[in-house]
C-alpha cells in the first residue's frame, strides 16, 4: 500500500473553521510520540527510509470514549519516496503489544534511536482523505492531506489531495516534502552552526 500525503505549515484556527464550513468531520486527537532508528546495516538518511516505533495516546474518539485514552503502539517501516510531486512512499505498518519489547528487539538487532517527534494531532475526514492538523514540538503547526492507495492510483490520490488543499484555502506549492524527522534534525544542526 502507498501513502499520498501533501504537508504544509499551516494555521489551525482558520482551517478548523474551513473544514468546519466543509463538511469535514473531526474523527479523533492524538498524541504520538515516534521514536526513529538508525540501522546497523545501511544509513536511512541516504536512502530515505525510515523505521519508527510510534507511541499513541488517543482521547476524544467518535467511537464513544469521549474523555478517556487509549494506548497502543506501532511499528513503522516507511520507503524512499517515489514521486517529487508530493510525500508518497511505500509504507507498512503493524500494532505491537508490548512497546518496550519491541524497543528491546530494535535494540538486540542494532538498532539505535536515532530522534525522538513528539506531536499532538487532530483528524478529520473529508471525502476519502484524512486532514491531519500536527502541533510539533519544536516546529510548530501543519496540516496534512493523506490517503491510502494502490501504486497506480497515486496520481489520481494525489490530484484530489491537490483539490481538497484548493478548498481549505492553501496552495499545494507551499508543500514541505521533508518529514518532521528531517526538519528536527535540519534544526538541531541549525542550532549547533
């Protein structure tokens, strides 16, 4: 499976009150906070791969649970990208049981936590894409526009994502092709010139 997914820096306020004005329906908020490893064997920067273990905290579902949390955790491996027209990657993605395990696993293969994204994120559903507004620490606010599909629907994903930013105001232009783990990183070395 592929993820299209368009990211821009973006202001919450207004585009609550857009997606509002949409029809977008607010489906849940997250706390994920996303461990990124480095690997023995090869360097993920190069390749642009990456392999992460994502702590979730989820409260304000539709599923009922207002004002309670759920917990759950994954591990993601995500590809290179495969297009310059926006973040699409080949992506897999699995829940684990028990994180601290499957840290100790990472760890037993030479696995080494490369950074640490901590973001808090509000979901919405608009058609069949997912807006995603992220509050990063250290980086501050985005919006992103991400759907699932097959490699051969990618350009018609990414087409309607295109549509959908022309909707909530935003220009698909401005899109940041680098991922949160890349502009901390670009930060942090920014900090230390």
């Amino acid at each position: 499976m592929y993820e299209v997914e368009i990211k821009l820096r973006a202001d919450h306020d207004r585009l609550r009150d857009r997606l509002e004005e949409l029809g977008a329906t607010r489906t849940e908020s997250v706390r994920q906070i996303d461990t990124y490893y480095d690997a023995p064997h090869r360097s993920f920067a190069e390749t642009d791969e990456a392999l992460r273990l994502r702590r979730e905290t989820h409260t304000d579902t539709d599923s009922g649970t207002d004002g309670e949390s759920e917990e759950k955790t994954k591990l993601t491996y995500k590809g290179p990208l495969v297009e310059a027209a926006s973040k699409t990657r080949e992506e897999f993605e699995t829940r684990v049981g028990d994180d601290d395990a499957a840290a100790g696993v990472l760890a037993g293969l030479g696995f080494e936590p490369a950074a640490t994204v901590d973001k808090q994120r509000e979901y919405y559903e608009i058609e069949e894409y997912t807006v995603v507004l992220d509050d990063v620490a250290e980086l501050g606010t985005f919006v992103e526009i991400e759907q699932e599909t097959r490699e051969d629907e990618i350009d018609a994903s990414r087409a309607g994502a295109v549509e959908i930013l022309d909707r909530l105001g935003l220009d698909a232009d401005d899109q940041i092709r680098t991922s949160y783990l890349g502009l901390l990183l670009d930060a942090e070395t920014d900090d230390q010139e």
